[in-house]
C-alpha cells in the first residue's frame, strides 16, 4: 500500500488516509478527486475494513468498473470483486430487489426505460380522452419525474393545492391523476422507472426502520463522487445510511454542477458542513490533467460566475498550446475542419483515434461533425443519443425476455403481443387492458384466464391469446437451465421474429437483422465474462439488469479505438488528450433555453467549464457563422463564453477561405457569391427538413418575430432593433464591430437586414434579429 500512497500528492494523501468520520472534499476539475476516492477504498481495505461494508456511488457504471479494476490491481481482485459499486440506480436495484416484497413488488420486477415510460402516458393520456397537444406524454412525463425526485407521491401531491393549482393554471387539471394512473399500471405491472428506484429505496428506508438499520450496519463506508449532481432523493438515501456511522466522504466540485435540469441541488454540496458533526473540508489545488493553457483559460471563464465556492486550481504541468479557436462559414465547415485536424494530428503526432473527444451541447451537432469523419475515414462512436438497446428491434427481442421473466410487465407485452402479426388486433387489445383494469390482475393473467372472464372475445382470437400464452411460458420453463444466449437464440427462431424481419430485403431490413446479431454476440460476451468476473451463471435476469441500467456512457462495445462523439453533460469525469468543443455559438451554446435568467446562464457556463477542462494537451473551441437548425440555414454569433475567456490563452485562426472571402463583408448574406470563390455551398440535409416538423418549442422563437425575445446589449439596454425603426444614417453601435452608420436596409420580416459601415472591421450585412444593435 505504501508504494501506491507515494502516488498521491500530500493535499491528496490526507484524505485519503482519513479514515473515519464525515469529510467532504472540493477539488476543481482534474485533481485528482476521483483518484482520491479510488485509492482511499483500496487504503481502507488495507486497514482491514470488510469490502462487504463499503459502499461507493459513481455517475457511470464504466466509472465503477473503472475504479473496480484499479482497486484490484492494488489490493487484489477477488478481494475487489465484493466492494458495492456503482450508480445509485444500480446499486439500489439491487437492494429494492433483496427487499422487493416488502414493497409489494415482485422480486424480479421489471425496471421500464423512459422509453416505456412514454407509451405508457402516452396510453393513459388516450385512455382518459385528454387532448394529447395540451398532455404533451414528455412533459408529462417529465413533470411525474420531477415529483417523484422530489418525493412528492400521489398521495401528498392531492395534498398539496399548490401543486394542484400549478398544474391547472399549466392547463393540465388533469395531471395528477394520469400521476396516479400510471403509478398504479406500473405497480400493476410489476414494474419500477427510474426514478421509482430512488424513491421506492427512501420509501424502504424510511417505513422499515429494521432494514435501514441492516443497510447502516452494512454500509460503514459510504463514498460518492460528483457529489455535486445528487438531486433530492439520492441526497436523503446518503443521508439515511450513514447516519449511523457518519462515515462519509463526498466528493465533488460545485463548478461542473450541471444536471440542474434533472433536479440536481447544488446544496447538497454547499450544505454537506452543515449536515454532519465535525466535518472534515479538504481541498485539492493541483490539477494533473491539462496544460496550464487550459487550466488558466479555465480559471479566467469560471470566475464570472457569481455563485460558486472559492477555489484554487493550478497545474505543474507545460504551458502547452494555446487554445484554437476557428471559426467556419457553417457547420458542414465546423465538421470538416474537425476531421481534417485530427487527421493531420494523427499523421504528424501519431495519436490514437482514441484520443480525441467532440463535445457538443445537443445531440443533433452530431450530424455534420459524423459526416466529416466518415468521409475522411475516421472511426468514431456516438455515446448517448439513441442507444442501441432502445431500437426498435432489439427493443422486440428484450420485450419477449422481459416477459419471461415478469409476465405482468403490460409494455413489454403490449409490443409484442401482435408482432410478429399474430392476428390479435387492437380493439382486442383494448378490451384486454381495460379488463385487467377492471380485475385488478395483469394482461397477461386476463389471457391466461381467459375463459373464466367476461371479456367479449371471439372464440378465434381467444385460442390465439392461448397460443401466446403457452408459448411464453415454454420460455419460461427453457430460462430455468439456459443461459441468456441459448434462450434468445431459441425466442428469435420460435416466436417468429426472425421469420419476420427476413422478410424486409432492403437495407434497413438488413441492418435491423445485423442488429440482432450483434445483440446475440453481446450476450454471448455477457456470459462469458459474467462466468469469468462474478462467479454467476450469465441467465436472463443479470442481463436485463445491466441492460436496464446501462447509462448513457456506458456503451462500449467493439474496437476501442474511436473517435468520441458525446453531450457535455456526458463528459464529466471524463479526459482525452485532445478536445473539440463545437457550435459555440449563442443560441445554441449558451442554449436559447437558459438565457433567461443568471442562474441558467451560470450553469452554461459551468457546462462549458466541465467541457474545457476534459482536455490533457490541447483544446480546440469551434462555431460557424451559419448552420442548420430546424430545416433552416440561420446566421450565428459567436458564443459570449468565447470572449469571456482571457485572450492570452487563445489562439484565434482565421479559416483559408475566409482569408480569400468573407461573406460577412463581401455578400448579401452569401447571395451573390462567385461559386469559384468559395468552397461553402449549402447543403441539402433532408435529416434536418424532416426534424423540422415536429414541434420543437424552439422553432417558433426562431422564425416568427413576435416571439422573439429582447435582445439586450452589453450594457444590459433592450435594444431588440427588429421592429423598431432602424433608418439609413443612424449611428449604431455592434457589441464586436463597434461603431458603425447604416448605409442601408433591406429585406421583410424575419430577414430584414442592414448594411452597416463600421469604423473598424468595415462595411457588414447584418440580420437584424441576430445583431446585437444599439442606435446611438
Ligand atoms: P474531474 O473533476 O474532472 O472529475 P478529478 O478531480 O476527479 O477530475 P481525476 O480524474 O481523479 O480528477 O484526476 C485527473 C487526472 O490526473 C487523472 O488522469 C489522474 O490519474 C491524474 N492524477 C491525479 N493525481 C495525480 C498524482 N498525484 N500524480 C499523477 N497523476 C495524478
Ligand atoms: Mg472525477
């Protein structure tokens, strides 16, 4: 042990040989905090604590597993293999699990995704004839998330009229009892959401005084890292279990907090001194990670935030490259620059693929950057969006699984019940749900009883609910000797739906096969390794676990060696060599969501601080003058976090064919360009057009003026220019190009534009609903 506490630093080594009593540590990014967790595990097992009594809660389950693995090399790994670790979902699974019945929930309860969570709203919202324009199942969905986070249950929310009254004057009146319907469906089902398996485990700790006392006595030694991101329910879990031992230690960073839209409270960390006796504060200074470049540039941007605990963070590490900044005409430019200089860097530093991170702030930036890549051949993977376990085909296959399982489990049942067709239509379907409603019983034990119930069915249909029940039962008796590979490989074949999907030759079809493929293969791995690694036999059970409980980060399947392509909020913890961080522009980055008031824009920043300092050796920040959000091409700004940086720090380039052209100056905004001049052309994305119709709240602020909000200038004036009366000759002032006259106007609504003659940086075309403009 000694030879690894001489990896730490002295500010590192204290807390980690702390061994009792609460402590908190506050460290900014890449000190070394989650080291100091990872060796103070390990330090306690040397001192002879039981790895059974030791309880650490990470933000991703590959953040465990990580951690695992070092603890391991330090202390051994059958040693390791006993520790409690993992996010707070999956490690409380496991616990509502062991407890289950106390609850009145089955112990193999299905957990739904959100994306169950969806259909089922979406199904009460249409059972209960509600307009699905004003319940709109996300925000639904959301607002339910919300109380349960905050552990506001059905009951006390008919307690509460505010909440009542708040939801009525949101026009949705109704909202509490699609709450209490869809609680009641997801019992009915056997089945936990997410959020359900925090508020269910305060439910178990709070009314079962005696199993709080057996997880106390379990649980010595509590740990959590990124303490900062716990919302309410997680915070009372931490607080209940270590009541007893107050031996806590939570560390996090009050700078990179930035899941306040999940519900996570930032004053859990800023109160922890206040929650405990005696806490003990450390703080680490030094960062190992990066440059002092990006350190410095770091610093210089996270100091404007009027909310935050004083920190130092400083490295020894090299000066480093400055940051480059680039700018791009557009963002198919933004992606291209992005695959050519990590193109270049690979040939003349040798890097990995691997060493690279693109980091966007919403999921649709992705596209072009992809695009980019592919055409220069470079691989990359895409961590979140749409994960693979939630397509449409792999989503059929888990379905039947689930319902071995859980038959109970109504969503699982109602997506495979009819596919592949099987001749059980939807009015059927609707009497069987309305039925299981009516005797408080499951769907699926409607079917299986069909007979004895008064559900009007004919005889034909009624044999083919038999069929589908003895089928999954035969399932269910193969489950009791096959792993999860053997049964899947037998379900795809006899339920038909491989038979199915042979049927659709194109190339979707083709893929979708690949998929299943691919999903058998992973649990080929699955068993094998859970043989090697946990001493258990691979069965359908642990998969569907890890499959449930699978965070956003975690996917990491095939060759290690990619390109990352993932959100911001999905990078924390996280470090590469080199990091783009792109489409910064404002609207987009600051998010035109959270401009609205300090605290929001304080949390961008944070989000952007969390990107910056994910970079070792360079960062490099991009935007584009004009990209395409909703179908639209719009002219952007650069982001205002751009310019808050220190400019020591930063390297600002100027792109080639800006040098030769600039449109800004040169053209009616890109009208009258001399194709040879330019490499920029629009291109056609139909992806984009398509998204265009769906209703995104978004759109309307962009394309219809009376939406638009005020545009304040630096000097905190409303000087929303676009629809007051800009004329010829007036003098203005441009927050970036300074002081400048009006030659002239032109254009109609939305895209009424002014030439301007600035007195420095020249004469630009500008849209007025984008410039920042104060007539002086
Ligand atoms: P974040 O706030 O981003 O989560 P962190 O504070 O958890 O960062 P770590 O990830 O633990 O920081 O450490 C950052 C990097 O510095 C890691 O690569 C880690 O191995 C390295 N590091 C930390 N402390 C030391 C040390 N004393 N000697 C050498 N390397 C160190
Ligand atoms: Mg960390």
């Amino acid at each position: 042990m000694e030879k690894y506490l001489s990896q730490l630093n002295e500010a590192q080594l204290e807390p980690t040989i702390q061994k009792d009593g609460p402590m908190i540590i506050i460290a900014g990014a890449g000190s070394g905090k989650t080291r100091v967790l990872t060796f103070r595990i390990a330090y306690l097992m040397s001192e002879g604590v039981d790895p059974f009594n030791i309880l650490s809660l990470t933000f991703t389950n590959k953040a465990a597993r990580e951690m695992k693995d070092r603890i391991a090399t330090i202390v051994g790994a059958s040693e390791a293999k006993n520790l409690w670790m993992g996010t707070f979902h999956s490690v409380f699974a496991k616990i509502l699990r062991i407890e289950a019945d106390r609850l009145g929930y089955p112990s193999n309860f299905t957990i739904y995704d959100t994306q169950d969570s969806d259909r089922l709203i979406s199904s009460i919202i249409k059972e209960m004839n509600l307009d699905k324009d004003i319940y709109k199942y996300k925000q639904v969905r959301s607002r339910i998330s919300s109380y349960k986070n905050s552990l506001i249950t059905v009951r006390a929310y008919f307690q509460n009229p505010e909440l009542i009254e708040a939801d009525t004057m949101a026009r949705r009146p109704r909202l509490g009892d699609i709450y209490k319907e869809y609680v009641e469906r997801c019992f009915k089902a056997g089945a936990m959401d997410f959020d359900d398996l925090l508020l269910k485990t305060n439910e178990l700790l709070t009314r079962f005084p005696e199993v709080l006392m057996k997880y106390q006595n379990r649980f010595k030694y509590i740990l959590v890292d990124e303490y900062q991101d716990t919302n309410h329910s997680q915070y009372l879990i931490v607080r209940a279990l270590s009541d007893k031992f107050q031996n806590i230690c939570v560390v996090g960073d009050d700078a990179q907090s930035i899941y306040a839209f999940r519900g996570a409270n930032i004053n859990n960390i800023l109160n922890f001194q206040k929650d405990y006796d005696d806490v003990k504060v450390f703080r680490l200074e030094q960062n190992y990670r990066s440059t002092k470049n990006i350190v410095n540039a770091a610093n210089s941007i996270i100091e404007k935030n009027q909310t935050k605990l004083d920190k130092v963070v400083w490295t020894a590490n090299d000066e480093g490259e400055k940051i480059i900044v680039n700018r791009s005409l557009t963002d198919g430019d933004e992606g291209r620059f992005v695959a050519s200089t990590i193109w270049e860097n690979k040939i003349q530093n040798h890097v990995l693929n691997s060493d690279f991170a693109i980091l966007y702030r919403t999921n649709a930036q992705s596209r072009a950057i992809e695009d980019a890549l592919r055409k220069r051949d470079i691989p990359y993977r895409i961590y979140g969006g749409l994960s693979f376990y939630q397509r449409k085909e792999i989503k059929d296959v888990l379905s039947y699984l689930r319902l071995i399982i859980n038959p109970a489990d109504e969503e699982a049942l109602k997506r495979v019940i009819n596919f592949p067709p099987r001749g059980i239509g939807g009015t059927t379907i609707d009497r069987l749900v309305v039925a299981a409603n009516g005797y408080k019983r499951s769907i699926f034990e409607v079917m299986k009883n069909i007979d004895k119930t008064d559900v009007k069915i004919n005889s034909g249909t009624k044999g083919k609910l038999l069929d589908f029940v003895t089928m999954i039962e035969s399932y269910q008796v193969l489950n009791q000797t096959a792993d999860v590979f053997e049964l899947a490989e037998h379900v795809t074949r006899t339920s038909g739906l491989i038979r199915e999907l042979k049927k659709d030759a194109t190339p979707e079809g083709v893929t979708r096969m690949e998929n299943i493929e691919e999903l058998l293969n992973g649990m080929k791995d699955f068993v094998e390794g859970q043989k090697e690694v946990a001493d258990t036999t691979g069965n359908l059970a642990e998969f569907l676990e890890d499959v449930a409980l699978s965070t956003d980060a975690d996917a990491d399947k095939g060759d290690p060696d990619h390109v990352a392509l993932m959100t911001i909020h999905l990078a924390k913890g996280l470090e590469f060599p080199y990091v783009f961080v792109v489409g910064l522009e404002e609207d987009l980055f600051p998010s035109a969501m959270s401009m609205g008031t300090r605290s929001e824009l304080e949390e961008e920043r944070r989000l952007f601080y969390v990107a910056l300092t994910r970079a070792e050796k360079q960062a490099y920040l991009t935007y584009a003058l004009s990209r395409y959000r909703w179908g639209k091409l719009v002219d952007s700004e650069p982001s205002r976090f751009i310019e808050e940086i220190d400019e020591q720090y930063l390297n600002i380039t100027t792109p080639i064919e800006e040098r030769r052209f600039n449109p800004m100056l040169d053209s009616d905004i890109f009208g009258d360009v001399e194709p040879n001049k330019i490499r920029f052309k629009p291109a056609k994305q139909p992806e984009f057009k398509k998204a265009n119709t769906t209703k995104e709240p978004f759109k309307a602020q962009i394309t219809t003026p009376k939406n638009l909000k005020p545009v304040t200038a630096t000097d905190g004036s409303n000087t929303n220019l676009f629809d007051s009366k800009l004329a010829v000759g007036n003098l203005v002032k441009h927050m970036r190009f300074g002081t400048g006259e009006v030659l002239k106007i032109e254009g109609a609504g939305a895209d009424v534009k002014a030439e301007i003659k600035f007195q420095h940086g020249g004469t630009k075309k500008l849209l007025l609903r984008f410039a920042k403009l104060e007539v002086i």
